[in-house]
C-alpha cells in the first residue's frame, strides 16, 4: 500500500499534463480573484488588528506542533532539534513552484535518516490531506452544536491517544496532526473574531475543502490563488463578497507571517544545533 502511494505521489509530481494544469489552474485563480477584488477598496490596514495577532500566534503554534509530529515520525521523539528545525525551514520551500523546496531543505538540513524522508514526506501530505478533510465535513453538518460534538469527541480523542502509554507510534503521529490542525482552526476562529454559527462555521470548513485542491495542485505555491478561488466559489451564494474577501485576505496574510515566524524560529534553531556541535568537538 505504501509503495502504490508512494508510487502515485511521484506519478503527479513528475506528470508534465498534471504540472501545466496546475499552472494553467493557478494563473486562472489568480484571474479570477483579480476580477473580483476589482469591485471592492480593500483596507489592509484595518486587517490588522488584535483578532490577525492571534490568528498568527495560532498559526504559528499549528506549526510548532507539525514540526514536533514531523520529528516524532522520524524518531520517535517529539523534541529532536535538528528535525524541528529542518521542518520549520522547509516552510519556505513551499512557496517555490513544484514544492520541491521542502523536500530538499528537510534532506539538506538534517544529518540523519535522509534515506527514508520522501516516504516520509509523502505519508505526512496523506495525514494532513485526511486531518483537513475531517475538519472539512463540518461544511456539510447542519448545526453548530453537531460541529461542536463532533470536534469535541476528536480533540479528546486524540489527546487520549498522544497521552496514553498503549497507542502505537502510527496513531500517535495521526493524533498530534490533528491537535495542530485545533490550532489552526483556532487561528480562522480569531480572524472572524470567536464568533460560532453555522454560517461562520461553512466559511471556516470551506477554507479546509479548499485546501485539499490547493495541496493537489502542486505547481501552485503555497496554494496561492487556488485555494481563495475555491472558497469563493464555495462561498459566493451564501455570504456578502466583502466578508468572503476579508477573510480570505486576513487568513493569506496570517499565514504568510506565521510562516515567516516558524522559518525564523527555525534558524534559531539551527544556530543552537551548530553552536552544540561545535562546542562539543
């Protein structure tokens, strides 16, 4: 099962139709939101507020936690330096087209294990594209309180899992993705200020069903642009277009600056693995 996975995941990398479709698909995105924030005076000054800070920290923390069940699935230990490092760098590598950064920066800046990261990194899309796709059912739950119920009994769950002593390393790992994935559930909650209805809610699960696309697409960086088309289209029947454009803009902005933080959380990082290193010798 692994390998036929493994094998797909290199099939849609290296297919040269699926690469120009996903350009073809970025540039057609980024048509289409040009079009559509041309009929509204976007103030991104009032953006930033108290409810984006927090949205950032929260994203932030979101990464924090991929980074520790990056360095769990590869050593079976939450906190090893050298892997929280190298995936928080490899951040940045996901704005380079293709994707191929991350990758490269995890193999390049990590000083063991190098042999079985592409395996690795493949079963890491998998959990997250699932995670995203449970957080993106809520899309389709009629009341806040089923979405409440069924978050409450993950969270919990999960939390049992990480904690408990008689839980395998697999959901262990699965677990961990998921309570990073709260946090960014936390982080669009803080942008549409803790509010909790069931319209708020399809935003935010729109967002996560949007995701999916975005991961698929990957000569896409980031997601840019395909990611915010999709949720448009999800969202444009049901919500005024200026509430739609907020968040979304408040979400891509956040993002990037949680990014830009955990890259630079990283290199710190690094700096302390070095300054070990050498004081060792």
């Amino acid at each position: 099962m692994k390998l036929a996975v493994q094998k797909l995941y290199l099939f849609v990398r290296n297919n040269i139709f699926l690469k120009f479709f996903s350009i073809f698909l970025f540039l057609l995105s980024v048509y289409y939101i040009q079009i559509y924030l041309n009929n509204f005076n976007v103030e991104f000054k009032s953006l930033i507020n108290s409810t984006f800070v927090a949205s950032v920290l929260f994203f932030v923390m979101c990464n924090l936690i991929y980074s520790t069940s990056w360095s769990y699935m590869v050593t079976g230990r939450y906190f090893n330096t050298d892997y929280l490092s190298s995936w928080l760098i490899s951040l940045s590598g996901k704005y380079i087209p293709f994707k191929v950064g991350v990758p490269l920066l995890r193999k390049t800046l990590s000083y063991k294990h190098k042999d079985k990261f592409l395996p690795l990194i493949i079963k890491e899309q998998i959990i997250i594209f699932g995670t995203s796709f449970l957080f993106g059912i809520m899309y389709f739950l009629p009341h806040p309180i089923f979405v409440v119920s069924v978050l409450s009994s993950v969270f919990f769950l999960s939390i049992f899992f990480i904690i408990s002593k008689n839980i395998n390393q697999e959901l262990k790992i699965y677990a961990n993705y998921i309570i990073g994935q709260f946090f960014l559930l936390s982080g669009f909650i803080a942008i549409l200020e803790y509010q909790l209805s069931i319209r708020l809610i399809e935003i935010i699960s729109s967002y996560f069903l949007s995701s999916l696309a975005a991961m698929i697409a990957i000569a896409v960086p980031a997601g840019i642009g395909l990611r915010e088309s999709i949720a448009i289209f999800l969202l444009e029947n049901n919500f005024e277009a200026q509430i739609i454009i907020n968040f979304l803009i408040s979400v891509r902005l956040s993002l990037v600056f949680a990014d830009v933080i955990s890259t630079i959380l990283g290199i710190i990082y690094r700096v302390v693995i070095f300054n070990t290193n050498k004081n060792s010798l």
